[in-house]
C-alpha cells in the first residue's frame, strides 16, 4: 500500500514537472518603444476595478491619460491635461 502510494506521487510530481516544462517560453512579451527620452508611461489605478495608462509629454508638458474599453477591447483616452497651463509654468 505504502510502496503504491509512493510510486503515484512520483507520477503526479513527474507529471508536474512535465506540464511545467511545456508551459516554459511558449508565452512572448512584445514591448513597444518610445523613441525618444522625452515621454514617460505609467500605469496605474483609475477608479475602482479599473486601471488606466497615463503618458507625460515632457517637451509640450502635457498629460494624456488612457482607459481599457472592454466592449470593443481598445485603449481610448479620457483626459488630456495642458501641465503648462495648470501649472502657470513661463516658457
């Protein structure tokens, strides 16, 4: 009884480790680049349940800020700020 048991959990852990081993590399992230060292991305909370992308223009000083639409699964902007404007920056 013993040596059975022993003998199945060494089939499910191989079988683990089997599985395991199939999922590795499958998966490839595709980053998408900025030219440019004068915008910065950010994600991050908008409301409850939901998450936005926020891009700081740093040469024009702005903000636009993105929601994920999941009716018809696009990111769409929902606000774009003028930071010179609400700043009173001079330039």
């Amino acid at each position: 009884m013993k040596k059975a048991l022993i003998v199945a959990l060494i089939c499910v852990n191989v079988a683990m480790l089997l599985a395991l081993m199939a999922g590795v590399g499958t998966g490839t992230a595709n980053a998408q680049v900025i030219s440019g060292p004068s915008y910065l991305m950010v994600t991050g909370a908008k409301s409850a349940g939901s998450d936005g992308l926020y891009l700081l223009d740093l040469a024009n000083h702005k903000l636009l800020a993105m929601r994920f639409n999941t009716a018809n699964k696009q990111m769409e902007p929902y606000m774009l700020r003028d930071l010179k404007r609400d700043f009173r920056m001079q330039n």
